[in-house]
C-alpha cells in the first residue's frame, strides 16, 4: 500500500489564526484505500486540517500535495467527494428534490452545452441506490430525516464517481440506530468499491474495531497505525488535555 | 381591454416588459438562494448613478445605467471577497452612497424633471424604440448565460464550498452571477423604476418558494407570477394612468400574499 503515490501528501503544515496556533508542524499521508477516522477534541483543528485538504484554507506554512500536485496544478477534482459537517442541516425550504441534490454531484463533469447524458443518470441512479434513497428521488430534501439527508449528501459525493471520500462529523443530527447502520454502509463503500474512506468522528467506541489508521487532532498530530490497539491513557490525556482513564468492559457472546 | 395593444408604445412597453419579467424571475431565483436578495436594490441605485450621468451627459440614460451597476456589481464582489466585509453592510454603503452621488449629479446638472421621475417608478410611456435594442440585445445575452450555468448557479446557491471542492470555478461564476444581475437591473428601470426592480426580482421566487416544490417547478412558478404581475400591471398602468412599477409591484405583493394563504401550515 505505501508504495503507491498517497492521494493526500502533507508536509510540515501550520496554521495561525488571530495570533492563535491551529495546527502545527503536522505530517501525514494518506494513501488508495484507506480507511481512517481522524479524532480529537472540539477545536483541536480537525476541520482545519480537512479544509486545507481540499483547498479551501491556505496553510501559514507547510504544503499540502493531491496525487502529487499542487493545488494549482490538480484538475481532477471528480475523485474528490466532500460532505462538509453542517450536510444534514439543510434549509428546509430551499427547492430541492433528492434528485435535484444527488444530480449536483454531476454538476462539474458535464459541458456546458450538454443536458444530462445517459452516464451521468446511471451514475445518479447508482449513487441512490447503492444510499437506499431511490424511492425517496422526488421528495423535498428538507422534509427528509436526519439520517435521510445525510445519505442523500453521501449519494452527491458518490455521483461524482470518487476515489475518496472526506466527510466531517458525519452523525452531527443523526439518531443512534441510523449511526451504526451509517458506519457499516461506510465500511462496505470502503472494502466493495474500494473508495478511500476519511471522516471526522467523535464516535470512536463505535468505530475502533473497524478502522484501519487513526489521526488524532490536537494542534499536533498523533498518527495511530493499529487503532485495535486503544491509545494509551498517557495519549489520550495529552490529546485531549485532560487526566485520561481507561474504562474496562467485558463483553458476553450469547 | 386589448385597445391597450393598438399603441405602439404599450406594444414596446410590453415587449420590454415581458423580457424583463423572464430575466427578472430567473435571476432572481439564484439571487434569493444565494440570501443575497438586495443585491438588487443596491445595483438598482447604481444604475439611477448611471442613468443620472446619462440625463446630464445627455445620452441615452440606459447604457450609462447599464455600465454603473455592471461596475458596481463588480465592486461589491471584490470588497466581499478582498475584505473580508459583511455582505449586507458593503451593500448598504453602495446603496447610500451611489444615490448620494446621483442625487448631487442630477442637482448640479439640472435635471431634476419627469424623466428623472420616470426612471425612479418606471414609466411605460418613456420606452423608445432604441431602448426596445438595447433590452432585447443585453436581454438575450443575460439569458443565454444564466441558462448555461444554471445548475453551476444552483449548485453554488446550495453549498458553495461544496461546489468549490467538486472543482466549480464559484468566484468567476460568481461575478458572472453578480454582472448578468446588475444588466438585468439596469434594463428594468425604465419599465418597473429603480425604486421597485428590486421587488420584480425577489418577491415571485419568495411567492413560488411558498409551494415547497423542486427547483426547475419553482423556476417555473416564479416564473409564470412574474409575468402576470408585469402583464396585469401594465394594464392597470395604462387604464388608470399610474406609474407602471408601482402597478406591477402591487400585483406581485398580491400574489404573494395569496401564495402565503394558500399554503399556509
């Protein structure tokens, strides 16, 4: 896996804010395939770090590198599929069907001139179905629930046929019974389609036995290789700032 | 009722119109998703900067008009995107400050008159032949470049970073967004007035945005409001000799309020 170019390469990336260190000195590379969660307290600079990512914040210093491009230089942003943190809190009454939502996904492939093609519909379509959002394609995405609206964005990104997915805090407005269901769909996008999976997450109980790498976020940056092996209290309490203790839980097989 | 159509300045007047009613509603459209909905009354006070150098340069108020909301619009999206400002506020201040230098422009050049007047309220007695040109001919333009970018607009009006990272170029479509409205405005003047355009664009999407319906339906409501309103307005205007933008913007109020009824929760 290491030998192959990473779709993310970042070198020594800083960010100051106001006076105020965000993240410094982090380096990190994520290559095809991966399945990582990043974690860390709330203002830790875990959306900082994605937002540079994808561009969408300059670093102070340090750089950041796709398919090993520079921003400037990268063109093919298809392979990107971003589901920014606050997707599932649309305004409900913006004029939009499933559909109209999922078909946006498209937007950036398809010439000016040109309706949609018979590819862009199959790719739509997929996307829906492989999101189980197919028999919702014509209802208002606003009176969807939280969980429904989160696949709807997730199906948005898929359409553009990505080759990674980046999603922050994902369950930010989705129940307990839809997040388990969200983790395991995650997962099968992961291992079936082979889409690089990276996502901002505080549910790391629910998560840690499926995960392959783990970053956690804190200004610096921790990079975890074998998340089964929990972090240590010593880490979790310099992650997070505060005196951390492991809490032991026998399970039962039935 | 139709002896209105016998005239050739209401039958210019309603060609003007129902252009204007089209762009008005489609751009609108975007303009309200964007939350950018005064947008309009600013660039409306741009082109009445325009159409007062115009007045006193003694020619054709609607060029002027067209090139100050255009450098206007141009204007407000660098400020938003260089310094960082709130929207609404460097609206406000291009707002106030662009009627102040119109006000002083027209004093000092004495020509506070009816024509004048006429581009505050609109006027359907005042459209020539030559703004017939120019209407058609920015109209068309305007409307061949917000149909090919539509679902880049509408993509952007939903989530703008989202769009930016799907690798939409969401800075230069937003100027184009910001230019095409700006000529749109400045075309409208003459028949609805800078007063009003402002409401000619926003109030029928509001009005559509009231059936909860997908986007291309919407479009299509806001669409179908707009020309009635500028339709039975014009009439109005014509029967009882009122200003014609107050006349149409009456009648959109109207439908909106029946729109709100109706789908009342």
């Amino acid at each position: 896996m290491k030998f192959s170019v990473p779709i993310f390469d970042v070198k020594n990336l800083s960010f100051v804010l106001k006076e105020q260190t965000i993240l410094s000195n982090i380096s990190l590379e994520i290559f095809p395939s991966e399945y990582i969660a990043i974690i860390g307290p709330n203002g830790g600079g875990k959306t900082t770090l994605i937002r540079m990512l994808l561009g969408l914040e300059k670093p102070t210093s340090g750089e950041v590198r796709i398919y090993g491009k520079k921003f400037s230089h990268f063109k093919d942003w298809h392979k990107i599929g971003y589901v920014p943190q606050r997707a599932s809190l649309i305004d409900s009454s913006f004029p939009a069907t499933v559909l109209d939502i999922v078909k946006m996904g498209r937007t950036s492939q398809r010439s000016i001139f040109k309706p949609l093609s018979k590819l862009d519909r199959e790719l739509v379509d997929d996307a829906m179905a492989k999101m189980d959002i197919s028999d919702l394609k014509n209802k208002m995405v606003g009176t969807l629930s939280g969980g429904q609206r989160q696949r709807v964005m997730i199906a948005r990104a898929l359409a553009s046929k990505p080759e990674i997915l980046i999603l922050d805090e994902p369950n930010t407005g989705v129940d307990v019974g839809s997040q388990k269901r969200f983790y395991a769909l995650l997962r099968e996008l992961n291992q079936k389609e082979g889409i690089t999976i990276v996502f901002i997450t505080h549910d790391i109980g629910v998560i840690a036995d499926d995960i392959a790498r783990l970053f956690t976020i804190n200004q610096k940056a921790i990079i975890c290789n074998n998340p089964k092996q929990a972090l240590s209290c010593e880490e979790m309490s310099e992650l997070y700032g505060i005196e951390a203790h492991l809490l032991h839980v026998h399970k039962h097989e039935h | 009722m139709f002896e209105m159509f016998e005239y050739d300045f209401m039958q210019r007047a309603l060609f003007a119109g129902v252009i204007i009613a089209i762009l008005a509603s489609i751009s609108g459209t975007f303009v309200v998703l964007r939350r950018y909905s005064l947008i309009g009354e600013t660039l409306a006070h741009s082109a009445l900067l325009g159409v007062a150098v115009g007045l006193v340069a003694e020619y054709n108020p609607l060029w002027s008009a067209v090139v100050f909301a255009l450098l206007s619009a141009w204007l407000i999206e660098y400020l938003r995107s260089a310094f960082a400002l709130y929207s609404d506020a460097v609206l406000a201040i291009l707002l106030s400050g662009s009627l102040a230098v119109a006000i002083i422009i027209v004093s000092l050049g004495g020509a506070f008159n009816n024509s004048l007047f006429s581009y505050l309220f609109g006027s359907i007695l005042s459209v020539s032949s030559e703004d017939i040109v120019v209407i058609a001919l920015f109209g068309t333009l305007s409307l061949g470049v917000l149909l090919l970018f539509s679902k880049e607009f509408y993509f952007i009006a939903y989530d703008e970073e989202v769009a930016k990272t799907s690798g939409i170029k969401v800075n230069i479509l937003n100027f184009v967004l910001v230019s095409v409205v700006a000529i749109i405005i400045a075309l409208s003047i003459r028949v609805v007035g800078s007063l009003l355009i402002g409401a000619l664009m926003i109030i029928p999407t509001i009005a559509a945005l009231q059936f909860r319906v997908g986007f291309l339906k919407t479009v299509f409501i806001s669409l179908t409001f707009s020309l009635f309103s500028v339709l039975a307005g014009m009439a109005l205007s014509f029967h009882f000799s009122l200003p014609s933008g107050a006349t149409i913007v009456l009648c959109i109020i109207g439908i909106f309020i029946l729109s709100l009824v109706a789908n009342r929760r």
